[in-house]
C-alpha cells in the first residue's frame, strides 16, 4: 500500500527537495505552500498533490485539506526568517510576522493535521539549530524556533499513547532561497539535497530528534555548555 506524505513549504527549499525525493521513493505527496505558481511550475511533471493555502488562515488550512482522510506522515517545514538589526530600537511588528508565521502557522497546521494522524503514522516539525545558543539578531527567528522545540517535544509525549511518532528536526545552515538573502558567513552549509536525505535517514529510522549537520551540531553542542558568561562575551564580539 502507498504510503502518504504531507509536506508543507514545499513551494522551495528543503521542502521542495523532500516532495520530489519522497515521490521518487514512490510515496504519495501532498506538496502544500501559498504560492499557487510555484508549486504548479514545481511539480508539472511530477505525480504529486498540490495544495495551496496560508498557514495563517485556520479556515484556509482546514478547508484545503478536508478531502484528505489520514496522512502516514506530515512534515511541517514551512517557515520564515526575519533578523532584528537594531535591538535598541526592538522591531515589534518584525518580531510578530515571525513568531505569527512560525509558531501560530504550525500551530493551524497541527490542528488540521493531527486528527488525520492514526496509530502508525508520523509527525515531524522543522525547527533550527539556532535554538542550542542565543545569536545576535536572532531574537525573533531563535524564539520561534524554541517554541516550535517546546512544542514539538511536548506533542512526542503526548501523541505517544495514540501510536503516532513525533519529530523535531534541527537543520543547520542550508541552501535555499531564505539562506541565499543571509549576508554572513554560514559554517556548514549543505545543499537541499544533503539536508533531504538527511532529514528523510532520520524519520525513516523515527527518530525523537534529527540533529544535522553532525559537525556543525556538534560544535554548537559543545559551544552551550560553556558557562553563559563567556558564551555572552564570545556572542557580543560576534555581533560588534
């Protein structure tokens, strides 16, 4: 029996790379994302479901996916990254658009996806590596992403007694067009290709948390347990 999978922001980036690569596998995909033009120029010639609606409109969300009955795994990828350049001045309206898009946009998803969800099946939620260690101008996008931790880790327990998997998923830096507008320097960064084959390893093995890159991971890892005081000093350097 074909099994299916629910990716959402899958109109670029990593999510693009994982419909193809799950249909290519000979999943069933449902590739979902906002933007209607994109997703029909990506998957013209690809067996592939595409959905289109807002994860900020509860009622766009639900209504999209009404004809769906159950997923065998949902991946929730879709996000945004917005830096606060100036924290003296603290961009509130900035601050909101990425905690809105991220935190309340997978929370819409959750709430269409997880009744579709049987025993069996799987739920992964996209969050970042940034969460291991507060980073200068990552106010905004490092609180999103420790949300979607919190969140994330608590649906494991909680979803456990119902036979349904749940998986956080830290990336690194990654190619794609979010990344490409980044105009520091980005250690570790890896193609869709390495993360998608990566993340796809990871939830095939259901993995609690995928971690990746390994080294990038690691050394972000080891830089947490420093003593908070030298990781401040060593921050506000990186940041003058």
């Amino acid at each position: 029996m074909t099994k299916s999978v629910l990716i959402t922001g899958a109109s670029s980036g990593i999510g693009l790379q994982l419909a193809k690569d799950y249909a290519n596998d000979g999943w069933k995909v449902i590739a979902c994302g906002r933007d209607k033009a994109k997703l029909d120029v990506n998957f013209s010639a690809e067996n592939i479901d595409t959905v289109v609606f807002d994860t900020l409109d509860e009622a766009s969300v639900e209504t999209a996916l009404e004809s769906y009955s159950s997923f065998d795994l949902v991946i929730l990828n879709a996000g945004t990254c917005e830096y606060i350049d100036d924290a003296k001045n603290f961009d509130a309206k900035l601050f909101k658009r990425v905690i809105d898009t991220n935190v309340l946009g997978t929370s819409n998803c959750l709430a269409a996806t997880i009744p579709k969800l049987n025993k069996g099946s799987q739920l992964a939620v996209v969050s970042s590596t940034v969460t291991f260690l507060p980073l200068t101008r990552s106010e905004a996008y490092g609180a999103s992403k420790a949300a979607l931790d919190y969140l994330t880790r608590t649906l494991a327990i909680d979803l456990a007694p119902h036979g349904i998997d749940v998986s956080l998923v830290r990336p690194g830096f990654v190619e794609t067009p979010l990344t490409d507008k980044n105009t520091f320097k980005m250690p570790g960064r890896i193609s869709v290709e390495q993360a998608s084959k990566m993340m796809r390893s990871g939830l095939g093995k259901r993995k609690k948390i995928i971690n990746f890159p390994f080294i990038f991971h690691a050394v972000l890892k080891t830089l947490s347990l420093l003593p908070n005081t030298i990781w401040h000093r060593i921050a506000v350097k990186m940041g003058a």
